[in-house]
C-alpha cells in the first residue's frame, strides 16, 4: 500500500507559498465554505468567485438562505445549473435554523445528515472551518492520489472513493483544512486534468509512482460513459409589443419548476411553426441552432422569434417584460442563448 504520510510535510509547505487566494479562504466561514463547495461541483473556480460574491451579498447569512422567496433564490443561481443543488442547500439551511440554531454543526456525522451534503462536502466544512481531521476526497483529490500511487482503479466508482476516504484518514495533519485544499490546490495548478501534469513544478514528484514509471496521462482511469441522449426541441421566441412569453417547467424531472421559453419536441418547419399557433402571426425569424449539454441528455435547438398580433397563449404561459426576463425570471443555462438574441437585438424584429 501506498505511504500517503509522506507527503504531509511537502505539501503543506508547497501550500504555503503557491496556495490559492479565494473570497471562501480568506474568512472560512463554514456558511461560506458551505456555498463555495456546492457551487464548485461542476462549475471552475474562476467562474464560481462572481457567483459567491453575489449569493453571499444578497443571502449573507444561513438565516436569509432558509427564509429566501424561491424565485429569488433561483435567481442567484442563474448560469450555475444542477438547480436542485441550491434548493437542497436551502432545505439544509431551513433544517440548520431548526436544529442548530442557525450554525452548521461542527461534527462530520451531523454535516452528513443535512441534505444535499455528501462526504466530500462535509468534509471539505469540518476540515476547514472546524479543522476535524476529516477527508475531503472529491474527483480531484482522487486523480492526484492515484497518479501518486499509480493505480489503474477507476475513481467513478463509489468504493474507489470510500477507500480513499480510509487511506487517507490516518494520516490527516493537525492542519486538516490546509492539507485537503493543498491536495485541491496541487490538482487544480500541477496534477491537472486533462493534459500533461506539470511534474518539474511537483513538490510531490520525488514519491510519484505515475511520474517514476511514465504513466501520468493514463492516470486516473475512468469507466466510458453512456452515450448521451439526443432530444430534438424547437424553442419559441413569442414577443407581444415589448414582451415575451415564458413557461413554467413541471414541478417534476429536468429543471423542475423553472422558467422557460415555450418550445415543442421536435425540429418545426416555419410553417408547421404557424400552423401549430393557430394565430395570426406578424413576423418570424429563424434563429441559429444551438446544442446544450447535460450530463446524460444533449437538447438539438432550433429557434424561431415570432412577433404576434394578439397576446392570445394557453394557459400556463405569462407575458413577460424584457428588462424583467433579465432581472426577474431565472432562465436555465439551456435558454441563456436565447435570452442572447433579446438582448443583441434592442428593438426585437420587425
């Protein structure tokens, strides 16, 4: 088995100097370092520092995440995506202000309890807020340890994690939050993903299995995923005078209960467009295509802006100002670009 307990000293005096400067490192808050985790699944850390700064800005404290109006809500989370995430952490933070008098618990095991709170979060909040001398082992954290230890495991599997999480208790330091953000720092700017790891720049080269046998860029091994499912959409950019129709998602499935451009399954004709409004139309714009993709569907968009002479929708539908759609309504990443063509376009088509 690999000795994980000589890379402590190393590490943390690679951290020390190279560390990252972030707004959740610079007061560890554990409501901060809370949002900041959440908000850094699937999304860069460059992209999240203007996010945190607006959620925390308006939301500063775990009792005005649990009181947020919804709309409100998703609405600071806009462009984030992976919507139930936000409305989890304000379940937690509703369960925190019953539970724990508004204070995350400083307790692994409690974290786990809270919803939307998994391991690695749990115990990336314990570790660096608290400083337990818990694990945070997240897919960055595995792809350094398994190029350090050259091992061809692969790391989507849940027990690949689990035993990471065991091999790299005992040797948790004193420091336990500087070390799991070294081991985050390190994947982030050397053991990087994606490419050749940057091996010369390594405080922890001199105990590389990966680098010692020339096996870096194989390492970490991940299982192929499915191939993603193709759905077909034609999204309706339906304007009446200065405003424009919106639809809300069911409650249930794919970005539950969110905002959206009307759209029908399928790729439409302009005129199979018309024939399916049933109403006098004035203009229609065929708009580019677009592809968004989420992790196990990709969504093919064609578009159509459609001025229209009479605001007649079914029921469901509500008529929306302009500045509003941008201020107001979260829209999903998916319809962003659509959002794009109102915005580029000041006057709408004529």
């Amino acid at each position: 088995m690999y000795k994980y307990d000589q890379i402590v000293a190393p590490l943390l005096a690679w951290y020390d100097k190279n560390g990252r400067v972030l707004p959740w490192r610079s007061h560890p808050d554990p409501y901060y370092v809370w949002v900041s985790e959440i908000m850094l699944q699937q999304t860069r850390v460059e992209a999240v520092k203007a996010y945190f700064a607006r959620f925390t800005e308006a939301l500063p404290t775990i009792e005005d995440l649990a009181k947020a109006p919804e709309e409100e809500l998703l609405k600071l989370w806009e462009g984030l995506g992976y919507y139930n995430r936000v409305r989890n952490l304000q379940a937690a933070a509703q369960t925190v202000m019953e539970m724990y008098d508004g204070k995350l618990p400083a307790d692994f095991e409690a974290l786990l309890q809270l919803k939307g709170i998994g391991s690695y979060t749990a115990g990336a909040i314990a570790s660096i807020s608290y400083g337990i001398p818990v694990p945070a082992v997240d897919g960055n954290v595995l792809r350094v340890m398994k190029r350090l230890s050259g091992s061809y495991d692969d790391i989507l599997k849940a027990s690949v994690k689990k035993q990471m999480e065991k091999d790299l208790l005992p040797v948790i330091p004193e420091r336990a939050g500087a070390f799991n953000q070294a081991i985050m720092d390190l994947g982030a700017m050397v053991c990087i993903p994606n490419g050749k790891p940057l091996c010369q720049e390594c405080p922890l080269a001199f105990c590389c299995i990966a680098r010692e046998k020339g096996i870096q860029e194989q390492l970490p091994v991940k299982a192929k995923k499915s191939k993603r499912k193709q759905v077909k959409l034609t999204v309706l950019l339906l304007q009446y005078e200065d405003t424009f129709a919106l639809q809300k998602r069911s409650e249930k499935g794919l970005l539950a209960g969110l905002w959206q451009f009307p759209n029908l399954e399928g790729h439409f004709t302009k005129k199979q467009v018309e024939q399916t409004l049933e109403q006098e139309v004035i203009s229609i714009k065929k708009l580019e295509p677009y592809v968004h993709i989420f992790t196990h569907i990709e969504w093919h968009m064609r578009g159509y802006w459609i001025r229209l002479q009479k605001p007649i929708l079914p029921e469901g539908y509500t008529w929306v100002k302009k500045e509003d759609l941008q201020t107001s309504y979260a829209l999903p990443t998916a319809f962003r670009r659509y959002l794009d063509f109102v915005r580029e376009e000041p006057t709408g088509i004529k």
